[in-house]
C-alpha cells in the first residue's frame, strides 16, 4: 500500500516524516519561543558534511525581537507580505574554506553550500515534526544581507528561512493562498539513474 500523506504518494515505503514536511505560506504571528528555535537548530548540527567541517552558520531573528525588523527588510517584497507573520527568520551561510587533517590552514571547501544544505533539511525537518513548518527562500538581497549582517569574506549567503506556527491561509494575499498546498515531486526514474547520465 503506497504512503500517502498530505496528498502526495511516496513511490517507495519512507517515513512518514518527509511527505509530512512542506513549505507553507499562513503563519500565525507569534514568535517561536527561543528554546524551540534552539531544538531546531540542534537537529542542523548534527549534519553530515565535508571532513565534518560544519560549515553552516545560522544568524536569526525571533518575531518582534530587536533584529526581527532588520530581517524582514532584507526580503522582496513578495516574501515579506506573508513572511511578516512567521515566527522567526533565519539567514543561513556557509564558510567556503576548511581545515583538513594533514594540511596546513584552510582550504577550499568543494562542498560547503551543499553541506549547509543538509544542515537545513536536518532544521526543517525537526521543525516540522515540532510542529513549526519551516519555509526556504532566496528571495531577499544577498548583498544587503552580507553587509547588513556583517557577514566576514569567506562566508556565502545562501538562503533564508521563515519558521513558526502555521496560521489562517484566509489572511494570505490571493496568489499565496493559491499555492497554498502541499506539492508533488516528479517521478523518482526521471531524477535517479542506474550507471552514466542517460543520453535521451
Ligand atoms: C533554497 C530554497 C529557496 C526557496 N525560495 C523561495 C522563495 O524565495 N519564496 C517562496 O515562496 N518559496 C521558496 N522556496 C520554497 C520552494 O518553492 C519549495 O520548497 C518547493 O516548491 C517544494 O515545496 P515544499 O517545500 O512544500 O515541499 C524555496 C525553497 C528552498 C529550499
């Protein structure tokens, strides 16, 4: 019997877990109590990544905080309309450089985004579980982002994220609430291939 959870069919048995997890827009307004946020961010740490270089660094803002208006800015309009209404922001980065056994000081990371990556599947999962969905975005002004934040050379920004309880869709704009629903995935043969790149 093929998993089906929030509309979407897993073709192959998984933990519920990852249907669960979507990226909705209707937050409720209230800020995510910091010890949540902590767990969260405890579940990204433990992240596998590149000789265990944990490249991920988180920079936050609880709703209503003393940053919360900073981060809201950094964000297009678009995202800010409904992201006015989450619990938290976060801005990830990674560190592009890293210390390997054997060599002297850093070197190039070929890995640190993608790492960074899981450390924010890792988040929103946990989140999710917790009962906060959490939402990516990369749309926001990354070169606000690094200078308003005071982000040091060597660091990328890669995205952002909007955490909190989920809210009433009946107060998002028409388009978000359009979207508003869990979404499907291709089918797993036209992402996963036996041997070499297909050639059609
Ligand atoms: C790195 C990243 C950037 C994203 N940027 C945005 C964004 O700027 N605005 C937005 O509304 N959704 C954004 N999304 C949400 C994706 O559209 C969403 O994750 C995708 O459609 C899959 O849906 P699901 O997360 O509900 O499973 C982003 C997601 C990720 C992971």
């Amino acid at each position: 019997m093929p998993l089906t959870v929030n509309n979407r069919t897993a073709e192959h048995p998984i933990d519920p877990m990852f249907l669960e997890r979507w990226s909705p827009r209707a937050y409720d307004g209230q800020p995510v109590p910091r010890e949540d946020l902590m767990t969260m961010l405890e579940a990204a740490r433990w992240a596998p990544s590149s000789y265990n270089s944990q490249p991920w660094r988180f920079l936050y803002a609880i709703k209503d905080g003393p940053h919360w208006e900073r981060f809201l800015g950094l964000l297009v309009e678009g995202n800010r309309t409904w992201c006015k209404n989450a619990g938290a922001l976060l801005v990830l980065l990674s560190k592009s450089t890293m210390a390997v056994p054997g060599k002297e000081g850093e070197v190039p990371s070929h890995s640190h985004s993608h790492d960074a990556g899981a450390g924010w599947a890792y988040f929103a999962l946990q989140a999710m579980r917790m009962g906060y969905p959490a939402h990516g975005m990369v749309g926001f002004d990354m070169d606000r982002a690094f200078a308003e934040l005071g982000v040091p050379i060597g660091y990328r920004v890669e995205q952002m994220i909007a955490v909190g309880r989920r809210g009433d869709p009946a107060l998002l704009s028409e388009s978000a609430r359009a979207r508003e629903q869990p979404n499907t995935r291709r089918p797993l043969s036209e992402s996963v291939f036996e041997g070499a790149f297909p050639t059609s």
